[in-house]
C-alpha cells in the first residue's frame, strides 16, 4: 500500500474529475481519495462527482494493488498539476 498527502493548488471541475475517473480504471490498483468527510474510490466516477475537490483541500491519496506505485505516480501528478 502507497500513502501520500496532498494540498490541492486548483479547482476541479465536473469534466476533470470524469477524466481522472476514465484514466484511473486502467489501473489495476484500488485508487482511493481519503478527505476529512468522505472516503472517495476515484474509479467511481459517481463518487468523485458527490465531493467536488477544491483549492486549498488537503487530501490523502491512498493506492493498492499491483500497479499502485505507478497509480500513485499518475494521481499526484493530476493532482499536483497547475
């Protein structure tokens, strides 16, 4: 398991969270947001969409599985992205 924490530097809409959905199912690990309110599976795009993630969230992103240091790679990336 790959743990890290992250402060979001922007905004996410409706259409990034559907992309990052998209792109984190061609992972084989368990993708996992964790925030203080909610536990988020990012491969439900549902989920993603039921918590908007905001400028200035602190957020812990958690991967499982045979890929997960690669998942984790691509979702501090996104995250990170400015």
């Amino acid at each position: 398991m790959r743990v890290h924490d992250i402060t979001l530097t922007r905004d996410f809409s409706s259409d990034d969270l559907k992309c990052i959905s998209m792109k984190a199912g061609s992972y084989l690990s368990e993708i996992i947001l964790l925030k203080p309110d909610a536990v988020i599976d990012v491969k439900s795009l549902l989920g993603m969409m039921l918590y908007p993630l905001k400028k200035g969230f602190v957020i812990t992103i958690r991967t499982k599985g045979k890929d997960e240091e690669e998942a984790l790679d691509f979702m501090c990336e996104i995250m990170d992205s400015r």
